[in-house]
C-alpha cells in the first residue's frame, strides 16, 4: 500500500516535472521566436527607412538641378454658384476659382537703353512700357468665357460627397487643370488651379 502511494507520488512528481519542462520550453521558444521577430522587423524598417531617406535625398538632389517651383501669374476666374449633381437632394456649390497661368519670355520684355539726345538738342523722352500684367489679363479674357464653361462643367457633375473631401477637390482642381491646358492648346499652360471660398449647402 505505502508503495504504491509511493509509485503514485513519484508519477505525480514527473507528470509535474514534465510539465514544467514542457511549459518552460514553450515559453523559453517563445521568448526566442519573438526575439529573432523582433530583430528581423527591426531591419526590415531600418532598411524601409534607409531607401525612403535615400530616394527623398536624390529626388531633392534632382530637383535641385532643375528648375525651381515655377511661379506665373494668377488669372481670378471670379464666383461660381451651381447646382451640384446630387440625386437625394438639391445642393448646390459656391466657390472663388484662380488660375495660374505660365509665363512667356516675351512677357516682361528687358528695358532698352535711355536714348541720347545725339547732340540734337531734342530730349524726347521714351515712351512708357505697356504694364505686362495688363496685357496678360487682356490675353486671357478672351479664353475666359471657355474657361468658365469648363470649371462650371467639371464641377456642376460632382456630388456634394465627392467635393466634401481634400481628395475629392484635389481631383476636380487636376480635371479642370487639364479642361483649361486643352483650351489654351500650349499658348500658356496651367500651374496650378485654386478654390477660394468652398461653400456646399
């Protein structure tokens, strides 16, 4: 009887012992197989990083050596108000449109020399140069009527959902973008297209 007990006992000691064994292994794998993880991802990101930070070094580089942001001249397309293309309900769009167009070198030409008076004794004065921005502005109007045909066509087809986003708006500025480019077939081209005040209602 006692040896039995005592055979009893000692099963209980080993399936003890081996369970402990068993469970500190599986923690001890644990431990290791979350470590090697660790180490693994932790290269894994600093290799990301490395290439994100050497590609953004070279494109800077890149853009250095090119032109810089060019900047032209803003063309006030003036107030839009229109229906917005919503099923539900009726909502319509107020928004301010600017453009900014390219330059061209023959816009601001350079000043030509004060002429003398050539020992004539007539000090004619020269005549005053035409403002370059004025004449741009005249330029474009011309195209204007077609511009704001194009802004109120892209917008007026939008919904009030796609326009409530910066994704949505940053869309729409890039369609107009390319309406108003095939307008202007290469005369000037279009830098940048702006929304002043955005009101849906």
């Amino acid at each position: 009887m006692a040896e039995n007990e005592q055979i009893e006992g000692n099963k209980n000691q080993d399936l003890t012992k081996f369970l402990i064994m068993t469970i500190a292994s599986i923690v001890i794998m644990f431990i290791v197989f979350a470590g090697v993880n660790y180490v693994i991802m932790e290269n894994l990101i600093s290799q990301k990083i490395n290439s994100v930070q050497t590609n953004t070094e070279e494109l800077g580089e890149e853009e250095g050596d090119g032109d810089e942001i060019q900047k032209g001249i803003i063309v006030d397309l003036g107030d839009f108000i229109l229906n917005l293309c919503d099923e539900n309900a009726k909502k319509y769009l107020k928004v301010n449109v600017a453009i900014e167009v390219s330059k061209k070198e023959t816009d601001f030409p350079a000043e030509e020399p004060a002429k003398g008076g050539g020992g004539h004794g007539h000090g004619e004065a020269a005549p005053a140069p035409a403002d370059p921005l004025a004449a741009i502005q005249n330029e474009m109007n011309q195209y204007k009527p077609a511009i704001r045909d194009a802004v109120i066509t892209n917008l007026s087809s939008k919904t009030s959902a796609e326009l409530a986003t910066a994704a949505g708006k940053e869309l729409s500025k890039e369609q107009i973008t390319n309406d108003i480019n095939a307008i202007l077939n290469g005369e000037r081209e279009v830098l940048r297209v702006s929304f002043g005040q955005f009101i849906i209602q």
